[in-house]
C-alpha cells in the first residue's frame, strides 16, 4: 500500500480542475456587455433631452448654464439637478458655445416631408364632404319643417338593427352639422350687422 502514493504533479493536475470546474459552475454569471459605441449625433440628442427635462423642472435656468452642467459631469441630470436646487450652478465660461437647438433631424427623408406640408391641400368643410349641399338649400326653405322632423326622431327608441342605427346616427350627424352651420351664419349675420350700425 506504500507504493501507491499520490505525484505531487498528479496531485497539482487535479486541483486545478477541479478549480475550474467549481469557477465555471458557480462564478461564471452573465458577462457585463460593454456599452455600445455612441455617436456625436446621439450624444447631442441624449444631452438636448437631459436639457429637456431639467428645463420642465426649472423653466428659470439656462440652457447654456444646464448645457455647461451636463457637460462637466457626464450627462448625469441627477447631480444638475442637485446643483440647482442648492444653487450651485456654475455660470458657463464665455467661451462655451452650446450647439444651437434642433427643431428637425438633418436626414433629408423629413426636410422633403417638410417641403411637401404646404402643398398639401386644405381639407374640405364638412358640407361638401358629407355631400350635404342638398339639405342646406332644404333647410333653408323649410326651418320650421326640420324642428318637427327632430321631435319626431327623437320619439324612436334605440333599433336593434344595425343598419337602421347606423342611418339614425348619420342623420343626427347631418343635423348637427346643418345646425352648426345655420349658427354660424347668423353669428355672421349679427357681426356685419353691428358693423354696419357702428
């Protein structure tokens, strides 16, 4: 039993294993990803949000001072925040000039949007797109007839027929657009006559 004696070497071989297989087993978590690459343009716009949003909490402050802030401290709208509310804000030095503000995005996909807006054509009024031209001029001629006809509509209880809900809603939509209308005009109607007395 003497001879079977256990190497020094042999014996340094399976601690080592056995060290790693404990290490992988137990320690080895997730790695921690490196954050990805930031690009001037999205660290302009990350800092123009952070100023954003300090400007929501104190309209008074700066921007170039809030700019200035961020800038030395690394973005960190926490520690900004800190100094303001201490009033410690540094005033920028004259020579920090803060990127102008962007209203748009320099991608020229949104300057053609841009451009194609004012082209754009108006939306018509509400007469000619619900085809509604025929019952101006009927209610026109018959104001007294139109009160009756709401009296009676509003008699009838809620159908049970999807169509026949359908054309009652469409019809108090017209109504209510006629009436619209029928106010607005007399509205104008009463505007110019007050001009015309005055």
């Amino acid at each position: 039993m003497s001879d079977e004696q256990i190497s020094l070497p042999f014996f340094a071989i399976v601690l080592l294993v056995s060290g790693l297989i404990v290490r992988y087993l137990f320690f080895s978590g997730p790695r921690p990803e490196r954050p990805p690459v930031r690009t001037a343009e999205q660290l302009i716009r990350s800092r123009e949000v952070a100023v954003q949003r300090i400007q929501q909490m104190f309209p008074q402050v700066e921007r170039r001072s809030i700019l200035w802030d961020l800038q030395r401290n690394g973005g960190n709208i926490q520690s900004t925040t800190e100094r303001i509310l201490a009033g410690r804000l540094e005033t920028p030095p004259i020579t920090f000039q803060p990127p102008p503000i962007r209203t748009q995005s320099p991608s020229s996909g949104n300057s053609g949007s841009a451009a194609k807006q004012p082209e754009k054509p108006a939306q018509p009024d509400l007469i000619t797109r619900y085809n509604l031209k025929s019952k101006v001029s009927e209610a026109a001629a018959t104001e007294d007839g139109g009160a009756q006809g709401e009296q009676d509509k509003k008699g009838k209880g809620w159908s049970s027929n999807r169509e026949e809900r359908q054309a009652a809603l469409q019809r108090r939509r017209d109504e209510m657009i006629l009436a619209a209308r029928r106010k607005m005009e007399a509205k104008l109607a009463a505007e110019k006559a007050a001009q015309g007395s005055s």
